[in-house]
C-alpha cells in the first residue's frame, strides 16, 4: 500500500510541473524537413511554470502530426491560428519530441 501511495505523490507532482495556459491565441506554426514529424506552437502568452526541460523562449509547445491524434491537433491548431480563436493548452511535462520545447498534451479551442 506504501508503494502505491508513493507512486501516485510522485505521478501527480509529475503533472503540476506541467504547464497550462489559457485564454491565448496561437501567433505562429512551424514545421520543416530538418525538424521530422514535429510541430512547433508560438503563443501570445507564455505559460507562467514550465518544466525543467523547456528553456526555449520560442515555441510553447511541440506535437507529432504523424499520428491520429496529432493529425486532429494539427487541425484544431490551424483552425485557431487562422480564425484567432482563443485557446487553451496543456504540456505533458516533458520534452521527448524536440529537446528544449515542452510536448502538447492537449488544446481545447474556444
């Protein structure tokens, strides 16, 4: 029981790491050969907490568009970057998919 306990603290200290921000509008959208299946997200605000691993002043966040999931951001982030719709987004606390750029875990456009 002491060992669940311990890996559910260490779980959700995980997720308050991550950042969110809301009531953003997405300013650019980058993607190129040299950087593979990765997107690149600019924000009009900057999350106020970030994780370790996110030391670029850029690009909010990263996301693959090769997979069903990201094909469906990929689409959402398009949609608001051209209509200006404000967003809101959230990291995953890391930066597996570019070194230095925080991974997006979800947006939800309003």
């Amino acid at each position: 029981m002491r060992k669940l306990i311990v890996v559910i603290a260490i779980f959700f200290s995980q997720l308050s790491m991550a950042s969110s921000i809301g009531n953003t509008k997405i300013t650019a959208v980058l993607m190129g050969e040299q950087y593979g299946n990765v997107v690149f997200v600019v924000l009009s605000t900057k999350p106020a907490t970030v994780p370790d691993c996110k030391t670029n002043g850029t690009f909010s966040y990263a996301f693959d568009p090769s997979t069903s999931v990201g094909k469906a951001t990929l689409s959402l982030v398009l949609a608001a970057y051209t209509t200006k719709k404000e967003v809101t987004l959230t990291g995953s606390n890391s930066c597996t998919l570019y070194p230095d750029v925080e991974n997006l875990m979800q947006i939800w456009a309003k």
